[in-house]
C-alpha cells in the first residue's frame, strides 16, 4: 500500500479521522506539538489506518518532541514535530 503525508488536525493521535491529506512533506521536524505522520494510503482525505508500528513512533515522538524513528538517517522520519 502507498505511503502519504498527513497533518495533524488534533483528537486521538492514534484515530484516522484526526489526520488530513497533505500534497507534500510538510517542513516541520522537531517541537513539543504533533505536526504529521507518513502513513498508508489509499489516496482518501484520511489515512487507511494507523499502524501499531505507527502508533508507537507517534508515542515516542509526543515523549521526546523529536521526528520518529529517531536517529532520522538513513530513517524517513514517519512521525513529524513542531513548535
């Protein structure tokens, strides 16, 4: 299944429905607030789903305010902060 970029539009960090389509990569990286997440899709407004793996990486990112998988290289950073 593809990969897409979503923002963070607020709710449950681990609910779909919380979560809107963006068209690129947003530029945020590290900070206290959830910003986005690259999860699957199937080219909706939302994503298919959340992954465990997903909710995990959004978890670690919430503790630690850093992107996730952190250390990032050679990583995509699937889960994206901001200030």
């Amino acid at each position: 299944m593809a990969l897409a970029w979503y923002a963070y539009i607020g709710g449950n960090p681990n609910a779909p429905a919380s979560y809107a389509l963006l068209l690129a990569q947003p530029g945020c990286v590290n900070g206290p607030i959830l910003c986005a997440i690259l999860a699957p899709s199937a080219g909706g407004p939302i994503p298919t789903s959340i992954p465990v793996a997903l909710q995990g990486e959004i978890a670690n990112a919430l503790a630690t305010g850093l992107a996730q998988p952190n250390p990032r290289p050679p990583f995509v950073p699937e889960v994206l902060m901001r200030p």
